[in-house]
C-alpha cells in the first residue's frame, strides 16, 4: 500500500501528467516501492515511459505542485522514452531537486522497479522494461563506488552536508550486501549491515536518528567531527566492499 500521506500527491500528479505528456507509464521505486518511505523524509522516486519527449511544460507541473504541496519537492521523476528503455546508458529528462536535467536511469533503479513492481498507471515494470543482469548490476555498483564515491573523499567540504554523509554510508553497505548475494537491501536493512563493516557508531546513530527519528547531535563541531568520520571510513571501506565477500 502507498503511505496515505503521499496518496493525494501521487494521484494529482499522475493525473496532471497525463494530460500535458504523452504517458504510457508511471513506476515507483526507492523507497516507496521497497516499503522503506518515511512521510516528509524519503524521495517520492517516479518514472514515466512516455512515448515522445517530454517538454518544458512538465517542468512548470513541477513547480506548481510544489506551491501547491511541500512534499512535492521530494517528488523526483525521469521521463524515459518507450523506445530508449533497453539502453541503461541513456540521459533521460529528470525533474529532481528543484530542477530540470538529465541523468540514466541506473541499473540499481532498473533493478528496483522489477523488485517492487509499483505501478501507479499503464502497464508493470516487468511488462515494458528490458531484465537487468547481474553482471550489468554489480557493474554499475563497482564503477559507482570506484568512480564516484571514492574520489568524493578527497575534498572536504561536501562531507558537511547531511546528505553526503548518509547517502555514502547507506550506499556502500548496501552494495557490499548487493555484490555478495545478488539482493537489494533497503536503507533500513542497511543499518544492520554497517556495523560489521566497521562504521563509526556515533555517525550511523545521526543518520538513523534523521531519518526515523529526531535529531541527537547539532553544531558546527559535530558537523566537523562527523565529516572527517565519515570520509575516513568510506575511503577505508570501499576498498575492502570492491574485493571483500560478506562476513
């Protein structure tokens, strides 16, 4: 079942959408779709497979939307073109943060609507959208983690932000659990899994505390601490994600 709180959201969107695009799908995945959303803290992850490209107007429903609801500025959607959906490295429309851009639809993406199989109208993932492999997903993980995360260690400034900080703790154990066994781990699950790989306990509590709880710890020094925490174990753990089984 869809949170109620997001139910209204979701349902004006898709029938908005509808008439200003040339829709012929609409997908949750991320949390939503995994049965992990947490009500004005998670993303409202969405694709649309739409026949034609999508044009600035989509944009402008974006924006309304936002006026109209707060939890609409978590509303994040790719437009992917029906006949672009077997190719995983294509840039498709993207309405996220605020802004209109364009990113792929990642395998790690692919892989969760096929999971969650949540459609909000047309046909089902499972029906449109070409199977990830394995070897494509673990790919995609490696290079992720290798190419992007570990880079990001060497500077310092964006490890002050909450989102640098939870996303790359949540990310890497959730690809150590992926790259071992083949499953996708939720953000909750991956709580569990970050202890034995070694991360700061105090960082883990932060994150768990923002995102199912209230706040323990506020301040530019904690912010500091945490930031130098949080760089020296991703840069430590990558290494033995990429080359070390599950323990």
């Amino acid at each position: 079942m869809i949170d109620e709180a997001v139910q209204p959201l979701l349902g004006g969107f898709v029938r908005s959408v509808r008439r200003i695009a040339a829709v012929e799908a609409i997908w949750l995945h991320g949390s939503l779709a995994l049965g992990d959303y947490q009500a004005g803290r998670s993303d409202l992850d969405v694709v649309a497979v739409v026949s034609a490209p999508p044009t600035s107007v989509v944009a402008g429903l974006h924006r309304e939307l936002m006026q109209a609801d707060p939890l609409a500025a978590k509303l994040h959607c790719s437009y992917m073109l029906m006949s672009e959906l077997g190719d995983a490295s294509v840039r498709h429309p993207t309405f996220a943060q605020g802004r209109f851009f364009h990113r792929p639809v990642t395998p790690v993406t692919r892989r969760e609507l096929a999971i969650g199989n949540r459609t909000l109208y047309g046909p089902a993932p499972f029906e449109l959208l070409p199977p990830t492999s394995d070897d494509e997903l673990f790919a995609f993980i490696r290079r992720d983690l290798r190419e992007f995360w570990l880079p990001a260690t060497d500077k310092r400034s964006n490890w002050y932000a909450d989102i640098w900080v939870d996303l790359s703790l949540l990310t890497i154990a959730r690809a150590h659990v992926t790259l071992a066994t083949g499953d996708l781990i939720t953000k909750r699950a991956a709580f569990d899994v970050l202890p034995r790989l070694g991360a700061p306990a105090d960082v883990v509590e932060d994150i768990r505390r923002r995102r199912y709880g209230p706040p323990f710890r506020t301040g530019p020094w904690w912010r500091y601490t945490r930031a130098g925490l949080t760089r020296k174990f991703v840069r430590r753990a990558i290494p033995a994600v990429l080359g070390a089984p599950l323990s």
